[in-house]
C-alpha cells in the first residue's frame, strides 16, 4: 500500500488497516488522482468535472464524478463519460478497495464549492446557507456577485458579504414557482 498503515498484530489481531487519522488524507489523495484521470478524457469529450468525490455511503466506497457542458448533461452524456472513464481507473487502480463508479450532473441547482464556481455563476441567484445566523436568518437568496474574501450576494437591492469561514453551502436557486 502507497499509505501508512497500523498492524493489528500490534492490538492482538492480525493484518493491517488504514491509520484512521490517515484517512482524509487518503481520501483527497485519491480524489485529486481520480480527477487527474478524468480531465483529460472529460475535455476530449467535451465536458468539464465540476466535482470529483471520493466518499463513503452506507458501508460502501463511491467514486463519483460530476460532469458538465454547454447547454447541460444528460444521462446518454453521463453514460459516455461512464464508459470512457472506466477502463483507464482499471487499469491506474487508484483506489484499493471495491468502489461503485457514479457519474452525474450538476442539476439545476447545483452546489458551487470551488471559486471557478463562483467566477462561472456570478450574476446567477443563489442560495447562501450560513452556520450561525447574520440578522436572524441561516438563509439567503440573491444575486450572486464576483468573489473576494467574501461570499457577495445582491439581495433586495443590499450588497451582502459573508466571510467563507462562516457559509455552510452555497447553491444555484431555482424557483419552482417561476415557471407557471
């Protein structure tokens, strides 16, 4: 293994695991070379990974992809890149343990965690979620303005920044409403 690991001989078992202070190193260590494959067979596909997760669900390891392009992903978009992508992770194995590869969208209201995120979606209405609330609310929706230290929305006509430490998660609102 390319990681530290502990030996159960030393707790009375036998084998080895994960150090589990290691694993979030681990992960993001996996991730980034997951993303690494992907770039350029997404880009010769025409697509751009908006995200790459390398997480654990329900007992089991997931390896998921989010794709997007112009005009919008859909499934048959999702399956080529499923395809294309699958034989190079069989062949790199870079995750040691059995995974599920999922590849999807962004959707419509889709979660802006990088700042090429924010630059791609400034002038798009947001939802900002806050950890603590700022003038009694943990909620705010506005137009999305250029980043800086802050997180900068437009709301009722009122400049809003948020200091990052302090938003939670920041998403492409979609009004449901607006479309009757």
């Amino acid at each position: 293994m390319w990681y530290n690991t502990l030996t159960l001989k030393e707790y009375g078992g036998c084998g080895t695991i994960p150090h589990p202070l290691l694993w979030g190193i681990m992960k993001k260590n996996i991730t980034a070379l997951c993303e690494e494959l992907a770039e350029p067979v997404a880009a010769e596909l025409g697509y751009v990974i908006w995200d790459t997760e390398y997480v654990k669900e329900g007992g089991r390891y997931i390896l998921r992809y989010t794709i997007d392009k112009d005009g919008g992903v859909g499934i048959d978009d999702c399956e080529r890149f499923h395809r294309a992508i699958d034989p190079l992770l069989d062949e790199a194995d870079p995750i040691e343990e059995s995974y599920t590869l999922e590849v999807s969208s962004p959707g419509i209201e889709r979660e802006l965690k990088y700042e090429w995120h924010y630059e791609c979606c400034v002038g798009d209405t947001v939802e900002v979620r806050l950890y603590k609330p700022y003038n009694n609310s943990k909620q705010f929706i506005g137009k999305l303005l250029p980043l800086d230290e802050n997180v900068n929305i437009e709301c009722g006509g009122e400049k809003l920044s948020f200091p990052r430490a302090s938003v939670a998660k920041v998403n492409i609102y979609f009004d449901i409403k607006s479309l009757n």
